[in-house]
C-alpha cells in the first residue's frame, strides 16, 4: 500500500498523478472514535492488594494502571470509553466520576491545581459507558459483550496492565499507523523465542521493520511450533467484523473465548498488520513488571527523577 500513487482519468487528458494519494486513503479510512478497556479480571496475582481494589487501581507513582490507559486513548482522539467490568469494580466507576465533597474541600482550601488535576480526569457526560462481563470466559468473550455500544465501527481495545511509556502514546502512534493501512492493527514487540507460549504470535509474510504484515497468527503456541517471535501485546484497532467470529463463542487456548483466534478467522477478508510502536512496555499484571513500571514512570517525572536515582543507589 506503502508508494502507491493515484492516476486520475480528465476526459480526453492525459491522467493525472495524485501526490495526496495518502491523505485521500486517509479520508476514507473509517476514525477510530470508540475504545474498550476489559477490566473484569480479579488479579489473583497481586493479593491480597487486591482482594477489595480492582487491579486496574494500583498505582503507578500517583495514578492507577486504567487512568493511564484512558489518557492513552484521549490522547489518540477517543471519543467513547466502554469498561467491561465485573464484580466488586465501582471504584472504577467512582474514579472516573465526580467528588463532590472532595471536590469542595479542595475548592475550599484554596487547592485549586489539584482540584484541576482531577476534574481533568472525568471524560465529557455521555462519553463513558459499562457493561458487565458476567463470566470470565476470556478477552475474547470480555470484547465480545462490548458489541452493542461498537455496531459497525472500528474500534480499539486497551488492557490496562499492559502499560506504555511512549511519547506520543501508543494508541495515537496505531492511529496514524491505521490512516495507512486499514483493517486489524495490533501493537507487537519481539519476545524471546522460549517465551511465545505467553503470547499470541503473529506469522509474518512481510516486514518492513517498523509494520509486519500478517498471514495468520497463533495464540501462545509452544516456541517449537512458533512461526515467529513477533507478540502482540495489549493494543489493538480492530473492525467490527471480529464480533460475528465471537459470536461463535468457540474457546480456544486454556479453555477461553481468545480474541486472537477470532482475528485470525477474519484475514483472509480484513488486512492486519502488526506495529513496532516507538516506546517501552511493562507487564503491571506481574509483579516485577509492576515495579519497575513505578521506576522507569518515576524516573520520567521531572520532580521526582534526581530524588528518586539517589535512593536506589541505597539499594544497588
């Protein structure tokens, strides 16, 4: 897709070259305006922390793991964030809603920066819906219960624990990426090839470095049967063509619906390309990824860097 260029027929004249070939492509690639965040899961890996605190709430420094994600996603020009939630979530509700005694105390005694700073992070009335999973059958089947506030869009999907610090975001890096090349769009990074049983992988039938185009792939096969070390990680814009292959409710690799499995239904009729965003990311779904996300986030933070790299020399 990459080079074309547009020819356009005038009459009796000669055909004309259209060096705006990429900016048209562009105007007819559907936006991407909606987002889905899959926050039903317990976190069984971080209790008792999260024995009464969705895991999506821990911290990073000073804002929980699913803000980050939805400031990822406002930055990338989302409209529409829906949370599949489950039980015992309502404090992500509550976080992404108004205060109204804090907001007065702050109010009161004069905070207002940081009366701001959180009145920044409620999304506009009506921008914000949930929905429940009601049984943890998958990411597929967590997507898959979003469909009714999708249609026919295309749309991202953001798994919180998977955190980024990449300046742009990764989502608005994917959305540029997407003007180019329509259809499925998925953020990848290389794993090590004895770790592919952790990830879906993608096999690749073209490279160019930086976008993988994709023939198929294949949700954590043994690193024996792997057809590259190309992972998807937790970013994705997807067509709405995904839902009819959920919809079939077929379960996959440990007994779920696997979202990578129906993408893998939909190639042959949906292009899908894997983006080597420009960024680092930090699995906050262990524990060791969970601390060095505070690290390297705080070692980002202006106010904090020089403070923070003499206390670690404590530790090293």
């Amino acid at each position: 897709m990459f080079g074309l260029r547009l020819e356009v027929a005038c009459g009796n004249k000669a055909r004309i070259p259209c060096a705006n070939f990429a900016l048209l492509w562009a105007m007819m690639v559907k936006p991407v305006r909606k987002a889905v965040f899959p926050v039903a899961g317990l976190g069984t890996r971080f209790l008792p922390a999260t024995k009464a605190m969705p895991k999506e709430m821990l911290p990073v420094v000073d804002k929980p793991l699913i803000q980050y994600a939805v400031d990822e996603a406002r930055e990338a020009g989302i409209e529409e964030f829906i949370f599949v939630t489950g039980r015992a979530k309502s404090a992500i509700e509550d976080h992404f809603d108004h205060s109204y005694e804090l907001e007065c105390s702050l109010e009161d005694r004069g905070k207002d920066d940081v009366l701001k700073l959180i009145q920044d992070i409620i999304p506009g009335a009506g921008q914000v819906f949930y929905t429940r999973q009601q049984k943890p059958l998958g990411l597929g089947h967590a997507v898959w219960c979003a469909r009714y506030h999708i249609h026919d869009e295309p749309f991202a999907v953001l798994l919180a624990d998977d955190l980024i610090l990449a300046k742009p975001g990764c989502l608005k890096q994917m959305v540029e990426t997407y003007q180019k090349t329509d259809g499925n769009l998925v953020a990848v990074e290389d794993v090590p090839p004895d770790h592919t049983d952790r990830y879906g992988i993608l096999d690749v039938v073209e490279d160019d470095g930086t976008i993988a185009r994709a023939q198929g792939l294949v949700e954590k096969p043994k690193p024996a049967e792997a057809p590259s070390t190309l992972s998807i990680i937790g970013r994705y814009i997807l067509q709405p063509e995904v839902f009819e292959q959920l919809d079939r409710q077929e379960k996959g690799a440990g007994g779920e619906i696997q979202l990578t499995d129906a993408m893998a239904r939909t190639i042959d009729d949906v292009p899908f390309h894997g983006l080597r965003f420009s960024g680092n990311r930090y699995d906050c779904g262990s524990q060791l990824g969970f601390i060095e996300a505070n690290l390297a986030f705080g070692i980002d933070r202006d106010e904090i860097r020089d403070d923070l790299k003499i206390m670690l020399k404590k530790y090293t």
